[in-house]
C-alpha cells in the first residue's frame, strides 16, 4: 500500500506539469493586461509599457513560463502583481477560510446525505423516499447563491441568528468560527446533500436485494444494523467515489459561497485574480486545487481497500 | 424571480427586521465604538497610490498620506502641509515653507528633501505633473523645511496640480520610499496622514485597517476635502471588502458594518426605509457616462458618422437605463463638464437637446458613406454602468440601420483591447463605454478624455485642432472669466468634433448608521470628523 501510495504520488508529478502548462498557456492567449488594469485611464501607452516591461510580461512565451516552472521547482509560487505580496502569502491567508467551508460542508453532508439516501432506499416507493428525492431534486437544481440568501434572510437578517458575512479564525474560539461557517456550509453543502443523497439510495437499492442482506434479517438482525453496518458498507465504493468527484464541485461552488456570505477564502482570491488578470495568483491557485483534487481521488482510492477488501493494489 | 428581484426582497426584509426594533447580532454587540467598520467601492488591492491609479487606492491613501495643498469644497488650492509660497512676480520661482512639526509614522520629521523626492515621482506619473517636469528647470531644498521650484515659464495651476484630487495625487512620502521607481510598487506604507496603515492586518480582497496617528498635527482651519484640519476621531477605521451588494446592505441593517460607500441604486429604497440607517448623495461632482468613437477607422473616422450618432441618441434612455427613473439622481448632459461646477458648459450642446431626430440622423450617417459594415462594439458586462450603457447603444445603432457587432466582455478585456490600433477585424474596436468621475470632469487639466489630440489621446484617438487650442487657452487663463471662455469654446468645438459622446450625469448614494455622524459629500470618503457612538 505504501508503495502504491507513493507510486501514486510521483505520478501527480506529470499531471500537475500539464496543467501548469495549460493553466499559464491559457492565461498567456486570453484578452486582458493587467499592466492595463494598474496602469489606469490616466496612463499614456508608454506608461503600460513601461509597467508591463516592470512585470516581465514583454518576454517571449517560453521565457516567462520557464521562468514561472523555475521558480515553482524552487517552492516559490511568484509574487501578485497587483499587491506585491508572495502568492503563497496570499493563499496561506485565505486557505483557512476556504477548507474551513470545504469540511463544514463535507462533514454536513456526509451527516445528512448518506441517512437520507439510506432511508430513501429502505423506504423505497413510499411517501418518505419521494420527499427525500423531490427535496434532492430541489436542493439540486437551487443555485447556490439563491440557497445562500433564502439562509442569510431568514437566519441572520429576520431571526437574527447568525451573521450576515464574514469569518472568524478557529484561533478565536470554535463557536465564533462556526458562527460564520454554518449558513455558508449549508448553503454550500445543498447540491452536494442531493447528489450524494440520490447516489447513496441507488448504491443501497442494489446492496438491499442481495441474498446476504435478506440472510441477516432471516437471522434476526435489526434493520439500522443491516442498513448501516451491512448495506452501507457494501454500497460505499460508489458514495466514496462520488464524495470524492464531489470535491470538484465543492471548489466550484466555494467561489460563489465565499462572495456572497463575504468570506475571505480562496474562491474570492481566484475571482479578484482573474478580474484583474493576476496570473502568478490565479496560476498558484489553479496548481494548489488540482494538487488538491489529485490527492482526494488517492484518498478515495485508499479508502476504497477499507471499505472494500476485495480491492488490493 | 430574477436576481434583482431577489435581492431587494432580501434587503426588504432586513429593512423590517431593523425597524422593528431587534436587537443587533452578537457579532456586532462586541465592536468597540471607536472602530468604524467602513465598506469600500472596490477591493483595496495595491497600496501605491502612484503606481496603482484606482479610485479605492486613492480615498485610503489620503489616510496614510498627507498633500501640499488639498482641493477644497469649492474646488480651489488650499494649504495643508505648507506654511507659506512665495512665487516670484514673473511666476518662475516658487519657494514653499513646510508647516513646522510634521511628522512620519515612523516617527522622523517631515523634511524637504522627502516632498522632493516625492514629487519627482509623482510627476513621472501624472498628466499635470508631466507639464511641470517639462517646464521644471529647477527643483530644490534650501533647508529641512524650505524648498525652491523654478520653472522655465510661468505654470498658473501650480497649486491646483500639488493640492487635486484626481489620481494620481501628489501625496508626500518619505524620501526612502519615494525614490522608488514610479513603475515599480512601493512596499513600505508610511506617510505622514493621520492614520497609519497596519500592513500586518491587511488582507487584500478582504481587509484593511488603519489606526489613528497620534502624533499628526492637524491644521487649525475646519476641514473640507483634502483641506483644513484632518481630525480623527475614532482610533480604528477597518475596511472590510463586501463585494455582493445584498450582503453589503444585510450587514449595514444588522450593524456588522457602519457605512457602506456606495450602495446600488436598487437597494437604496429599502435602506432609506430602514430608521437606523442614513442615505445621501455620495458626492455632488457624480459621474459622466460616456462612449468613445474609433476616429482612426470608418465609419467613424467621418465626423458626419459620430455626428450622426450624436444627433440620434437620446441620453434619457441612457440614464434611465443606468440609474433608474429617480430623476434627482440624473440629468441630461449637454457638454463635457461636471454641473454644478463654476466651467459647466451648455455650449454648442444643442445637437444633444430636444427630440431627437432619426431621419436626419440616418441620412448624415449614408452622407458619411456608410454601407453596412460591422460596428464592433465593446461592451463590458461585469460593470453594470457600462452594461446598461452598451444595452442602449445596442439598440440605438441598430435603429440607425447599423451592422453591430456586440462584443459582450469583462472590463480587463475592455481595458486592454481599447488600446489596440488596429483595425477593428484584427483586434481593434469601433466603441467602447465607460464612464468618468465628475471630480475629473471639473477643468481641463484632469480631463484626459476631453483632449483630441491624435495619436496622444485617449482611446478612440480624437483629432480636434479647435479643441486642443481652447485646452491650452485653458492652461494660459489668468482668471476664471477666461477660463470659462475657453471652456464655453472647448465644449463647442469637441462636440462639434465629437471628442466623444457624453451620455449624461449621474449620482451616486452612500449609506451609513445613525450612530455614525460627521460623514460629508465629496468626491472621495472623508473619515477626519466622522465619529461613532456605541
């Protein structure tokens, strides 16, 4: 396994170099100057110019990017051009906010999803199974930003429960930290809920016709022991697999999460990035989540030979 | 439901909450009163307000840093942290004493050669600050706190161009930092403003707190603007970035933030509803929208094709469309320059007055020989004001039976692609919208927009000897009389010309809580004289 592990590790290598690749070709080839941005209307075009040759953006193609892949080799991730700032500095300030939100609503909907998916499929057909699927249905086709409002308003703005925006750092005290986080995460965690929640009750349909299953209610079992020791377990490879391409959507939806409850985390970084064509940030930014994304489909393989041990690699 | 839709009634609601009474969240109860917690236009993203020219860089460092002069309500130079000038009678020298006592953050004293060093950098930078340097020949210190300026020919807007508002402003740094390359960012923030920047909080797109200097002498005089005396009275002033508006409005109701600069006009109903929250014109110079015609290529290289346009658009629709149906927040624009303002010029605006004429408009535009070709037309989408601009040109281009090629964008695309001289099927442009802050628009020295001359213009690359003449007439003027002159001439001629097409003028609201007093108009947020109660 460890062996594996690390094979696995080394073959992240080649893929975090095309998308670095992709990732700097991309931005070199899109519509936009950031020395345009700083430059401002007041500036002459000797003045872009002059901040562009500054920012080493008037170098060839190769140059720019072997310089970028040197500097990556050497641990350093470049410097914002926009706030001078190193870029790992940038991410490390806001990459508290963002996993804060990622595992709040990970830990939210794995606590909700998999029983509703659970329930749904024992209940199969019945009034409980297509209230879990119609709420799926709706939590799935809400946008975030929509869910993240209906919350704030009647969570923060009418009982007045929990703030409007904001973040709180885990150093201030858990509550304060969760005080922030809870509307967010839910908001969040709703698209994720519905689809792990429709996966979880097929994967459970299959598992509960199976023979071992009606053996141990021939045997006396209770059903929460056959659902969730026996049944979950056998159905999990396609829940885990699932939680993990999840992730995916996760980031995708932290963006919209972090701008709408104003959190301070790394969606919003990306997005002010791209607006202004901050490349070495929203370069760093991409490698850092697809750093991310490879490693959670290698713990979602690993946690695959736990929950099944019919798996060896 | 759309969006909009949504939001209002979100804020609504909060709006309800609030006049009923509730008491505000916990989060909230724990602020001290003497932090003010202030929501900015945009993301303080840099922090060199000569490097970086954006209008949110500009308003904090006026905090950080402090000026010679500083541009009062009524628009003239007054003394800030100069004592005295004594200018020579043929105008070339120009000797100024610094006020005694001033003060760095870091603790050193204000010195000569640190505003020397600064306004060397400054007016590598700036418009106003080029023609000085041109003229410079000399530029000195005669001791810690006298220093010479001489020139090689009278400059009469010396003190304007050290005391303006517009960015960039000549604000005065320590020699150290500002010896800087003015193309490069400074890293080191200390002025000598009446609050220091605590870099260590500051966390870009998020965050940014200033503390009250302790030791900054203010002026005796009341303040106004960037004039008078800059008294603090709150110790912590933190900006916190909000950029969805429906939050921006949810946090100012619950009381998580004290004043938020500039709340779209669609929630402004319900904040005005709410007791506890204060709406008001955020600054009476307000705005300029515009576009910008390719005078390089057709059909737009034919002044009888702007004309045309000029004779067909209806700058109601523009601003309905931009601001809504509150007419004390709009008004036609039949010039160039901010109303309200002692150049506002009407003359030479009737082709933009009264009904508005599509025939006549269609047929100049076939004299203009125009066949059909495509319009490339730039329109940023991610900036509602050049959005709803883009929507109406849309429509008015096609009513005059032109061939629009809609280019729906971002505003970084707009910002690049604006520049490119080439033609508009290989990457150029024929329009382009945006829009111009009214402090900008008050004379022609800030004014970059109004000039017109060629290849040194702004974007669309305007050729207007008559309009040019009448700027430099401008500069030459020796009193307000014939500065009014030549502006009446400069707003005839650059219409006539179509430097470019004023879409009207429109304001902008600020909200903040009752228990925030001392917030005054102004073409930047002024936090001297704000205080807060708990």
């Amino acid at each position: 396994m460890v062996s594996y592990i690390l094979r696995r590790i080394v073959a992240t290598l080649p893929v975090m170099a095309i998308v670095a690749l992709f990732v700097f070709s991309l931005l070199y080839i899109a519509p936009g100057d950031p020395a345009v941005v700083i430059a401002g209307d007041q500036a002459s075009p000797a003045d872009v110019e002059r901040i562009r040759q500054s920012l080493g953006l008037d170098r060839p193609f190769l140059v720019q990017f072997g310089s970028w892949l040197w500097h990556i080799l050497h641990g350093d991730l470049g410097t914002s051009i926009f706030t001078s700032l190193p870029v790992s500095t940038l991410i490390a300030q806001r990459i508290e906010p963002t996993l804060s939100l990622m595992a709040t609503a990970l830990v939210l909907t794995i606590l909700i999803a998999v029983p509703l998916g659970v329930v749904a499929a024992w209940k199969a057909g019945s009034w409980i199974d297509r209230s879990i699927m119609a709420f799926a249905v709706f939590g799935f086709s809400l946008p975030v930003f929509v869910i993240g409002y209906i919350l704030a308003y009647v969570f923060a703005l009418k009982l007045e429960w929990l703030p409007v925006q904001g973040y709180t750092p885990m150093a201030e005290g858990f509550w304060p930290w969760l005080q922030n986080l809870i509307l967010p995460a839910v908001a969040l965690g709703c698209v994720y809920i519905a689809l792990i929640a429709r996966i979880t009750r097929a994967s459970m349909l299959e598992v509960l016709q199976q023979d071992y299953i009606r053996t141990a209610r021939a045997k006396g079992l209770g059903m929460p022991s056959i659902l969730f020791v026996h049944a979950l377990k056998n159905a999990a490879v396609p829940i885990v697999t699932v939680i993990g391409i999840g992730i995916a959507l996760l980031i995708g939806g932290a963006v919209v999460t972090e701008s709408v409850f104003a959190i301070p985390g790394l969606g919003r970084l990306t997005i002010d990035a791209i607006l202004r064509r901050d490349y070495p940030v929203i370069q760093g930014i991409v490698l850092l989540f697809s750093f991310l994304y490879v490693l959670v489909n290698l713990m979602v393989d690993v946690i695959y030979t736990l929950v099944d041990p019919r798996i060896r690699y | 439901m759309d969006r909009r839709t949504l939001l209002k009634g979100l804020a609504g609601v909060g709006s309800l909450a609030a006049t009923g009474g509730v008491s505000m969240p916990a989060l909230s109860q724990g602020a001290a009163a003497r932090t003010l917690r202030f929501v900015p236009q945009a993301n303080l993203a840099n922090f060199d307000p000569i490097w970086g020219t954006q209008y949110v860089v500009r308003n904090a460092a006026a905090l950080v840093w402090d000026t010679l002069y500083g541009i009062d309500a009524t628009l003239q130079p007054q003394r800030q942290m100069v004592e005295s000038e004594d200018v020579t009678d043929d105008g070339l020298t120009w000797t100024f004493r610094l006020r005694s006592g001033l003060k760095f953050h870091d603790g050193e004293l204000v010195r000569s050669k640190d505003v020397i060093a600064s306004l060397t950098r400054w007016s590598a930078r700036d418009p106003m600050g080029l023609m000085i340097k041109a003229l410079q020949q000399e530029l000195t210190a005669v001791d810690d706190r006298t220093f010479k300026l001489v020139l090689k020919q009278p400059y009469p807007k010396l003190l304007y161009a050290l005391g303006k508002n517009n960015t960039p402003i000549a604000f005065i740094m320590p020699e150290r930092i500002a010896q800087t390359d003015p193309f490069k960012q400074i890293t080191d923030y200390v002025g000598s403003g009446p609050m220091k920047f605590a870099k260590a909080e500051w966390v870009p797109g998020a965050k940014a707190v200033f503390e009250k200097f302790t030791d900054y002498a203010p002026r005796q005089e009341k303040a106004s603007w960037l004039a008078g005396g800059k008294q603090i009275l709150i110790d912590r002033l933190e900006w916190v970035v909000i950029p969805d508006p429906a939050t921006a409005a949810a946090a100012l109701q619950n009381g998580e933030v004290d004043w938020w600069e500039s709340p779209i006009t669609d929630l402004v109903p319900v904040l005005k509803s709410n007791r506890n929250i204060n709406v008001d014109i955020a600054d009476p110079l307000g705005n300029v929208g515009s576009f910008r015609m390719n005078h390089l290529y057709p059909p737009f290289n034919d002044v009888r094709a702007r004309r045309a346009v000029l004779m067909a658009m209806s700058q109601e629709d523009y601003m309905r469309a931009l601001v809504g149906d509150d007419t004390s927040l709009w008004k036609p624009l039949p010039g160039f320059f901010t109303p309200g303002t002692p150049l506002y010029s009407e003359v030479g605006g009737e082709i933009l007055k009264g009904k508005r004429d599509l025939d006549a408009a269609k047929k100049l535009l076939a004299e203009s020989g125009y066949s059909g070709q495509p319009v490339t037309c730039l329109v940023a989408q991610d900036q509602p004001i050049t959005k709803a601009q883009g929507d109406v040109t849309a429509d008015l281009l096609k009513k005059l039976g032109m061939n629009v090629d809609f280019v729906a964008t971002d505003w970084g695309t707009v910002g690049s692609r604006r520049a490119a001289k080439t033609p508009p099927g290989q990457g150029g442009w024929q329009m382009f919208h945006t829009w111009h802050a009214g402090a900008d628009c008050i004379n022609p020295a800030p004014y970059n927009a109004i000039r017109a001359n060629g290849d040194k213009a702004w974007f669309g690359w305007p050729t207007s000897d008559a309009a040019e003449k009448e700027v430099v007439a401008w500069f030459e003027a020796k009193n307000l009389d014939e500065e009014k002159a030549a502006v009446d001439r400069l707003n005839k001629a650059a219409l006539e010309d179509v430097v470019y097409a004023p879409t009207g003028f429109f304001l902008g609201y600020t909200a903040w809580r009752k228990n925030v007093s001392g917030v005054t108009k102004g073409p930047l947020p002024f936090f001297w004289g704000v205080s807060k109660t708990a």
